[in-house]
C-alpha cells in the first residue's frame, strides 16, 4: 500500500491513500517521515519511499517552473 503523507498533526500523520485522507497513528509511522514524502506500508509501518519521494518533488518543480515561466 502506498500513499502521500499530507500533514503531520500532534498525535497522527494524515496520508492521502487513492485519493482518500486518513488518519495513521504516530507509533505507525517511521521517525524519519515527512510532510510531502511518498510512504509505503511495510510490515505495519509507514516508511518514506525515496526514490518515489524524490520523483514526486522534481515532478512539481517542473509544473511549478512551467507555470512561472514567461
């Protein structure tokens, strides 16, 4: 299972799961997530996926620098 970690509020991380936002306990969730981050399931713990992370970030600085582009 794979999802996009949206935020992180005092006791629980929302990640958006197919489009859908849910509330993941902090025990659930790997000490080194963040905000933006690409997570994947495993073994019943969120953990970053950073070759997924990474692709996702220079995918949005594209659109952003397409969009701001003169």
């Amino acid at each position: 299972m794979r999802g996009i970690v949206d935020r992180i509020e005092e006791n629980y991380f929302v990640i958006e799961i197919d489009g859908v936002n849910h509330d993941i306990p902090r025990l659930q969730v790997s000490d080194h997530v963040k905000e933006g981050d690409t997570v994947e399931l495993e073994d019943g713990i969120w953990v970053t996926n950073r070759k997924l992370t990474e692709e996702r970030a220079q995918s949005i600085h594209k659109l952003m620098k397409d969009v701001w582009e003169d």
